[in-house]
C-alpha cells in the first residue's frame, strides 16, 4: 500500500509540471506517453492498473472509493469525507477497516485480468468522477488528470457506453471552466456566464461523445448527466435554456440514481419553470444538511420568496460550507444583497 501510495503521488507529480499545451492535448486526446505504456497488461497506464486493484470487489462499494481515493487520488481525509456527506472521524474508521481487510483477506494488489474488469468499472468510474470534482472547484490538474484517465478508458473499453457517458461529462464541464470565475474572484452561475469564455474545442468533443451515446440508446447515470449539460451548452449560441428537456433527463436520472443529491438538482430545474414555490417543498423534504450546494439552492429559493431572514441563515451555513474563496465571494454578495434596502 505504502508503495502504491508513493508511486500515484510521484506520477501526480510528474503530470502537473507539464505545461499546458500538454495538459490541452491530453484533454483533447488523453494518450499516455509510449513509455509509460505496457502492452502486455490489459491496463497499460499506472495510475489505472492501481485503482483497479483497489477496486477489489472484496471490499464494500464505500471501501473501494475511499481507499482508492486516499491512496491513488491522493485526497485527505477530510476531502473524502466531504464528498461522501459523512463526518471525517467516520471516514477515518472506513480507511482502517478498509486496510485491515486488505490484509485479513490477503487482497493481492495485481492487475486483473481482462474478464474482472466489467465488474471493476462502476467504482473505478466513480472515483475517476470524484476526483474531477474535487479538481473542479480546486486544484486544476486533479481535474486534467481524471480526464485523461476517462480517455485512456474510453480507449480501453469502447463498448462500454458509461465509461463514453463520463468522459462527455467531464469535458463539458471542464469546456466552461474558464467562465466560471470572474475578475473579481468571484463564482459564475451557469446562466450568467459569458459563453465566449468556453472552450469549444471540448464542447464539441463532448457534444460528439453525446450524440453518441445517443444513438446507442443505452441510457446510463453518466451518460444521462451529460446529456443534462449537453442542453446547457446548446444555450451557448444565445438561445434560451431548454428547462423543460432538463426537467425530463433529470426524470430519468431520478429513476435510475433515486439519491437526495439528484433530487436537489432537479428540484433546481423545478424552480426554473414553476418558480421557488414549487421548489421548496422538494427541498424541504430532503435530507441534505451540511450539505453546502442545498443550503445554497435554499437560500436563493427562499430570497426570491422574500423570506429574507430564513434565507440570511441559509446562505451563512453555505458559506460556512464552501471549499473555494469564490463560492464564498459569490454567496457573501448574495447574501448581502438582502440587507441592503430596496
């Protein structure tokens, strides 16, 4: 464990010192230098051969994620306790029992063979998505480093239409990355961005990954959530945000992924059509608390209400709860906003 610790931090390492010209094309392209390559192996790239072997299916899904997290991604503790909605002492107790089944069941670190791999990809893709996101509103080469693991992937297992489905959502978040902050520090919302800031060499990329997943028909989690952000570039041309067509993937995301964190973005999808009063309730009804995006998604609720009080304590919570100086700028100004007099 010790040393597949120090050989995912070391590659991390070498990955983030590459200039950026490298980092655009391994988003474009995601190849892995032909002297990292191992044909031999059905996984030629470190990095994925070892959260494969962390994703040992001994482990419980929970157990997967976070070691390999921990051990691969390189995320502390408290990061992983944040993306789980758990407390970090609690986190902390699943790494150790996590670690000391590896040894009681003498779990081999090994590449698996090529017929273990399918039952080995939900959690892999999962911890491939956690790591984006922890890139996403941090450290940018987490973000360019899961995107090139999902290509190398997608190269790897073309005929698994999630592994496609993933590898589209991440570049299209990854395409409006450079709208999301403003001058001042400052978090973008999505439909206040400036859409001459996205990439569009990534949009289409994404776009094209989209469509086709599209005509496989084969709707997944990933690929249902990249046709939601899919729609959401379509906007970039100036046309008006086509709510009622998210509302309907968010339908379907529902039902396949019934989680409180789907239900929270499609209760936002909600009040873009039927207002916050047809929202509310959906949040209301959840159980998310501590988690910073719904006390956010509630305090804007709750100000277009004019429910200024209920939404002050709101937004302190979601500032409390943001990971980056620009979600906190961005909810402090709203926040603000209600004490200054109309």
């Amino acid at each position: 464990m010790t040393t597949a610790k120090r050989r995912a931090l070391n590659h991390l390492r070498r990955e983030s010192s590459r200039n950026d010209r490298h980092a655009q094309a391994a988003l474009l392209h995601a190849t892995t230098e032909e002297s990292e390559m191992d044909e031999t192996q059905p996984l030629p790239d470190d990095r994925l051969r070892l959260i494969f072997t962390c994703c040992h299916p001994e482990l419980g899904v929970e157990a997967q994620l976070a070691l390999t997290l921990r051990l691969i991604g390189g995320l502390r503790t408290e990061d992983i306790a944040r993306a789980f909605l758990v407390p970090e002492a609690t986190m902390a107790q699943r790494l150790v029992r996590a670690k000391r089944k590896i040894s009681a069941a003498k779990i081999p670190y090994r590449v698996p063979e090529d017929r273990e791999l399918p039952e080995r990809l939900p959690p892999v893709l999962a911890v491939i998505y956690l790591i984006f996101n922890e890139g996403y509103t941090g450290s940018a080469e987490l973000s360019h480093e899961a995107i090139r693991l999902g290509g190398v992937l997608a190269q790897l297992m073309p005929d698994e239409p999630e592994v496609s489905g993933l590898l589209a959502l991440m570049l299209l978040l990854e395409a409006r990355s450079g709208a999301r902050i403003d001058a001042a520090g400052r978090m973008v919302p999505l439909d206040e961005q400036d859409r001459n800031l996205w990439d569009r060499r990534l949009l289409d990329k994404g776009l094209e990954i989209v469509r086709a997943c599209l005509r496989r028909n084969l709707p997944g989690p990933y690929q249902l959530q990249a046709a939601i952000n899919a729609v959401h570039c379509d906007a970039s041309s100036g046309a008006a945000t086509d709510w009622a067509q998210i509302l309907a993937l968010y339908d379907q995301l529902l039902a396949v992924m019934p989680t409180p964190v789907v239900a929270l973005n499609r209760a936002v999808a909600v009040a873009k059509i039927g207002g916050p009063v047809a929202a509310l309730p959906i949040l209301d009804s959840l159980e998310l608390e501590g988690y910073q995006p719904y006390h956010a998604a509630r305090a804007d609720l709750l100000r277009r209400l004019g429910r200024n009080a209920e939404a002050t304590a709101e937004y302190d919570s979601a500032i409390a709860l943001s990971t980056s100086a620009a979600q906190g700028l961005f909810l402090g100004n709203r926040r603000a906003s209600l004490e200054r007099p109309t």
